[in-house]
C-alpha cells in the first residue's frame, strides 16, 4: 500500500443478508436500509469510509437488492463519491458474494466491511498497520461488552459484589477488513467468510489482528437498532468520525445530522 492514498483503495460492502435476527425491520426491507436517525445504516458505513478519504464503493448485494439499487440511485452522492450495486445473489454465503466481485477487486488493496456494523476506528492508521504487517488480510478486531451484568464470586462461593455489564477479555471480528488481492485465492464460490477463507489465512500466518478500543456496534437485532439509534438522537454517535477534525471532506455535512 505504500504510495496509495484512500482515494484509490475500493470499499466492497456486504450488504444482501436478510437479517433474519432483525425480522421486525427486515420482512418488508433489506437489513442495510434499516434506518439510523433517518438514514439507511448502509449510509453511516459509507460515510465513516467517505469522511477519511474512500471514494469508491461496491454494494454486493442480494435479498431486495433492487430496494437497495434505488437508495442507490436516489441518493445524491458529491463528487468524487461513486457507488455501485453489484447483484451477488439471493442466498449466497458471506465469502461466495466477495468470489463473485473476485474481478472487480483484484486489482490493488481494498477494504471489506459489513453493511450493519459501525465505529470510530481510525482507518488511516488500520492502512499503515496492515502495510507494516505486510499480511494479506487485516480484520479489525474488538472487545465487546456483556449483554449482561456479572456476578463476583469468591473461594468460599460467597458473591462479594457484581460488576454492571463489563467489557469482556477476549476479542471478536469487529467487520472491518483491510485485504490484499491474493486473499481472494482463499474464497471460493460457496465460501463463509467467516470460515474457511479466514482461518486459512490464520493458519498460514497471514492474517492480521487490527485492535480497535473505540466504539464500535453491530445493529444485529431490534434492540441494537434502538440503541443506535437513541446514540443518534442524543447527539452522542460515536461513529460520526466526519465531525473529527482532519479527516477527508468525504460526505461532510451532507444528509443527516
């Protein structure tokens, strides 16, 4: 990546699940449109990309893509932002819709993300991490929360005191990919992502692990989309990283907020 400026690394986002764990947004639209402060979610992804320089996108889509086609094609994008739809299928797995861009990406360095997560990660400094890894894939990776409070138990099993839902130890996907064109050779057709590809990578040792302390959330179920969007309403979005001083102008001031 060295010499390549953000403007020039493509962003694919996987956005053609059904969001099944989400039905009561998802029976009558595509889990991307789901709305955050009056905007599809696939615009907030969009717009954390646009602000830090990002100008090219490459919607894979699938279930009601045709809905997502039109968000598309309405929206008034400013220059030099273009997205693009590109039809995936209806039913194929997360790796099997980056296969069938496998084309469309082979050509330098790009990002991949999901359609439904956000953060304010720095994605300047996830390039320079993933250029001085020299790996072929980078993920992001976080700490989350318990969705639950815990309690402190001691060697006499007497509960000495309870910690109100604590950020866990261990580390997950946080969605955010930054990939080299040889990691495709690691998807195939009917690839999970997820699976295969990924732990191919981490078993050669060329996957990296980015990590992300910010804030970071995925609108996964009915009860993450209202806390997004009560974080929203509050004026306390963590991920409106355009309204950081000196990031790009990417989509600074347009639309929402």
């Amino acid at each position: 990546m060295d010499g390549v400026s953000a403007a020039d690394v493509p962003v694919a986002i996987l956005c053609g699940g059904r969001g099944t764990r989400l039905q009561e947004k998802t029976h009558s639209i595509p889990k991307a449109l789901v709305e955050i402060g009056g905007k599809p979610i696939l615009w907030h992804v969009i717009r954390i990309y646009a602000a830090q320089g990002h100008s090219r996108f490459l919607l894979l889509t699938g279930y009601l893509r045709e809905q997502v086609e039109a968000f598309v094609a309405a929206e008034d994008w400013p220059d030099p932002v273009a997205v693009e739809c590109l039809d995936t299928g209806l039913d194929t797995n997360t790796g099997g819709r980056v296969a069938r861009a496998a084309d469309r990406l082979r050509e330098g360095t790009f990002c991949l993300t999901y359609a439904d997560g956000v953060a304010d990660i720095d994605l300047a400094s996830q390039a320079v991490f993933h250029r001085r890894q020299a790996a072929l894939v980078t993920m992001t990776v976080i700490r989350p929360y318990s969705q639950w409070g815990i309690a402190l138990i001691d060697e006499q099993e007497r509960i000495t005191g309870f910690r109100e839902k604590p950020r866990l130890e261990y580390w997950i996907n946080g969605g955010f990919f930054v990939c080299e064109p040889a990691f495709l050779e690691y998807i195939g057709e009917d690839s999970v992502l997820e699976r295969d590809p990924l732990e191919l990578a981490a078993a050669s040792g060329t996957l990296a692990a980015y990590r992300h302390e910010g804030f970071w959330d995925c609108m996964d179920t009915y009860k993450d989309a209202v806390t997004l969007n009560d974080l929203w309403d509050s004026g306390r979005a963590p991920w409106r990283v355009w309204e950081r001083a000196g990031v790009g102008p990417g989509l600074r001031g347009v639309g929402a907020g």
